[in-house]
C-alpha cells in the first residue's frame, strides 16, 4: 500500500527503476518504486537479450526482467502499483504525485524512469512476429540475423544509420521509405547509398508482415502508384522513432526537447532541484538495457545526495 510520504519515489520499474531501488534500499531511504504495469518495462517486449554483461549465453527479456526484479526484491526494495496522472513539481520542497485513483503522494526527491516505446506501422503480423522477426532496435538485435535478408521501415538518421549496422551481419538490407529521398544528415545518406549491401525501396509502405511459426518470411507492400509487391526476408526493422511516456508531467518546468524527452546533466539531474529522471525518457543517442541501469544507479545517488544538503540546511527536519 501506498503512503502519503516519501523520501524519494521512483516513478517506472523498468531497468532503470530498479537499479535505482536496489541503490536506495541499499541505502536505507524511505523509498517506493510505482509501477503500472509489471516491473521490467520494455525488456519484457524483448525475445532475447544477448548483450548485457555477466550473462554470456544470453537470456530472454522476460528472464531478464525476472532477475532484475528478484535482485531488487531480495534488498526489500518496495514496488507499489499505481498509475500517476499527473506531477506537481512547482515547489521543489513539495512534490506531489497526484494519482489516477484521487489520492495524492508527496516526495523529498524524485527520480523519473518512466521510459519510451517504439513507434509502430499497426500492420497485420506486426504484433505476432514481434520478437520473432519484428524488431525496434538494430543494435539489439543485429547478431540474429547472420547471411540472411532483412528490412528496415524508416529515413530518418536512426533508420539509416541501423541499415548500415546491419549489413554487418544481413546478407541484404533493404530500406523501406515512404518517400521518394531520405530525411537523414547528408553525410549518413552518403555512407548508405554507397553500400553495396542496402537497396532502397523509395515510395512505399509495409501493409503486412507475413511468415510462419520460424518467424518473419516475407512482407508485402504497395507503393504511392497503388502497386503492390513483396519482399523475402527473415527480418523487418521498424525504425520510425519512439514515444516518451511523458503524459503525466510538466513538461515545460522539465524543459523537455523538442520531441518530450528529459534532459539531463552528468549526474542525471534535470532542471528542477530534486528531480533526476533515467533511462529511456531521457533526451539521449544511445538507448539500451544496460546503460539505462547504470543511469537509474547515478539519478539515486544524485538523489541520495541532494536529501542529504537539504537535511544539513538550517530548521530543516526532513
């Protein structure tokens, strides 16, 4: 059950929640992670993990997720549910988690782990090849297709930038574009057009993906002509950006970037005092399992060390 006060609150049991938990039971705060969902966050979405260190088999997102959130629990890190609808940060020794239910939780330090998700083409076979054959993130994920043809949905420089890793390791890589030129920085189109190992589809769109119970075999598409045609491969990319799950905060008073994301300094502290945000949320290149953890570890003791000045200063009791 929920309290009425914390010292600090972590909003999102993802991987940067709760790496950022297990530091602060370590530490013995008065802390809570709220979670809506399950804890793991988007690692649960995930078939398999093959790059995050001390697991050199690799295991499945879910196992991941599992271990996670069983290392947490077995420092008694508190994971409480709830949903929050909104985030009142105008007084930076007060900050209220107003919640979807009408209760209100008020916090000395709060640490955003919220995270992002990927945005979807919402195509039959999308959602049932998902991890197998359906993919998010071409880092992640590039190792599984060796010798064999992929696609990739997308122009801007993520898209792009993904074709060109995967041809590491893909046979052929053909860049699906709903355009007829690419949204990318000219220096990445450049290195794409030169590489022998990607052809572009200009002009068209992915209407479904199609396959069987292996994974991905082929994905059908039409062009702005209305033709219709089909592409093997044994896997497709979906690399037309991400979502923050920002709806509940004060945006501005965060000075989110242009796309909702949270920016942050070195020792992940946003702009307003006390609040840190880790993982996915923030306004960064580089998002994977591994560095998100290590983020929600340094927003908790970014955290840790702010309530420590805020005890030391003058009539201050907290």
């Amino acid at each position: 059950m929920l309290k009425e006060h914390y010292e600090l609150v972590i909003l999102g049991g993802g991987p940067a929640g709760l790496s950022a938990g297990l530091y602060a039971a370590r530490a013995r705060l008065d802390h809570v992670i709220i979670e809506k969902g399950a804890p793991g966050g988007q690692v649960l979405n995930t078939d398999w993990v093959d790059n995050y260190p001390g697991f050199p088999e690799g295991l499945s997102g879910f196992d991941l997720a599992e271990k996670m959130t069983a290392h947490a629990k077995r420092f008694d890190v508190n994971i409480q549910y709830g949903e929050v609808s909104c985030l009142d940060l105008e007084d930076e020794h007060n900050k209220i988690l107003r919640m979807a239910d009408g209760s209100e939780i008020r916090c000395d330090a709060l640490i955003i782990c919220t995270g992002a998700r990927p945005n979807t083409i919402n195509v039959p076979g999308e959602v049932d090849f998902r991890g197998k054959g359906v993919s998010y993130c071409g880092t992640c994920d590039a190792p599984f297709y060796r010798n064999v043809p992929v696609a990739v949905v997308g122009g801007g420089d993520t898209a792009v930038e993904e074709a060109h890793y995967l041809t590491r390791f893909a046979s052929k890589v053909y860049v699906i574009h709903r355009r007829d030129e690419l949204r990318a920085t000219r220096i990445i189109q450049e290195t794409a057009l030169a590489n022998e190992k990607i052809e572009f589809v200009w002009n068209s769109r992915v209407t479904a993906i199609e396959g069987d119970t292996r994974g991905v075999k082929d994905v059908k598409l039409v062009d702005n002509d209305g033709n219709t045609s089909s592409l093997s491969v044994e896997g497709i990319f979906i690399l037309i950006g991400i979502t923050p799950n920002n709806s509940c905060m004060p945006l501005e008073r965060l000075k989110a970037d242009q796309w909702g994301f949270i920016p942050v300094d070195g020792e992940c502290r946003t702009a307003i005092p006390g609040v840190m945000a880790a993982g996915d949320i923030v306004s960064k290149n580089v998002r994977q399992v591994v560095n998100a953890a290590g983020e929600g570890a340094v927003a908790m003791l970014a955290a840790e060390a702010y309530l420590n000045r805020m005890k030391e200063q003058p009539g201050n009791t907290a």
